[in-house]
C-alpha cells in the first residue's frame, strides 16, 4: 500500500516544526511567567503539537482535550457538536487553546466562546500552522507558529480521511 505522501510535496521538515514549536513555547514562558496553565487540545489533530508544546514549556500545567465535529444542517448553518469535552474546570485558569491549524474557525469560535463563558482568568489561543485565506468566522491566534497560504496539507497531526497524521513531517498536495 503506498502512502499518501507519495503524492504529496515536502511542506515543513520535523526539524523546522521543532524550531516553530520551540519559539511557540518561549513566547508563552515569557508571557506567562511563574504561572500555571491549561493547555486544551483539539482532537486529533493537535495530538502530536500539545505533546511536543507541553515538553517544552517550562511552566506548571495541565493538559487536557476536546473533540468537536460540525456538520452542516438544511438551512446551510453549521451545527457544532462536542464528542469529548474537557474534564478540567477552567474558571479562574490562564487557558491556551492549542490548534495545529487555523482553517476556517467555526469550531474554535465555539470553543473560545463556551471557554469564555466558564470564567478563565484569561484565554488564548496558540496555532502551529494559521490559514487565513479560509477563514470564514473573524478569529485571530494569539501565538502563530506559521501563516501558510490556501493549500491542503497533511502531517504532524493533520490528515487527509485518518491517514497522515502520524508523519513527522508536513506536506501539501501536488497540483
């Protein structure tokens, strides 16, 4: 069985992943300094970014997931739905919402939105990968690890139909 990457171009080398994640995590060390954290992964696909993010970020902290679907209904709205939610109470807590990609942010609106309204004592958000020129719903990362421009990309934890997430590198789809 071929991998998809076969027919996929190079994009990031594991080795430039690392360097972004690294960078992510001093910025946050430094804007958070001598404070705790909650880190909240969005399922699947930040698996692999959270654990190489919470390796490397010097500050006390709890790690914990979300799962979100969104499926559009007859009228042509999205409809999110959460598969797993977060065990972590968070009011009162510094929150990072932890994306390996920004596409078109409906389900982060939704999640930033029902974290909000918990109580933290503040919430950002941190993104390996932010694809801008998909946004459809007006939310913007705190903490970039790279803009990229509209293409489609798999790897680090993005996947094309569950395949791919498991590369240790990120590539784009040939045109």
């Amino acid at each position: 069985m071929s991998q998809i990457k076969d027919g996929m171009i190079p994009y990031l080398k594991a080795d430039e992943i690392d360097d972004i994640v690294t960078k992510l995590a001093k910025e946050i060390e430094k804007d958070y300094k001598g404070q705790a954290v909650v880190l909240i992964g969005v399922l699947k696909g930040s698996l692999p970014f959270i654990a190489d993010l919470s390796r490397r970020l010097n500050l006390a902290q709890r790690v914990d997931f979300v799962s979100l679907s969104s499926q559009k209904n007859r009228e042509g709205d999205y409809i999110i739905t959460i598969n797993q939610d977060i065990s972590t109470q968070l009011s009162g807590k510094h929150v990072l919402i932890v994306e390996e990609i920004i596409d078109a942010g409906r389900k982060l609106s939704f999640l930033k939105n029902r974290i909000l309204a918990s109580g933290p004592a503040s919430l950002k958000i941190v993104t390996l990968l932010d694809k801008p020129a998909r946004r459809v719903i007006n939310i913007k990362a705190d903490y970039i690890g790279k803009t990229i421009e509209d293409r489609y990309v798999v790897g680090y934890g993005l996947d094309d139909g569950e395949l791919g997430r498991n590369y240790p590198d990120i590539y784009y789809l040939r045109h």
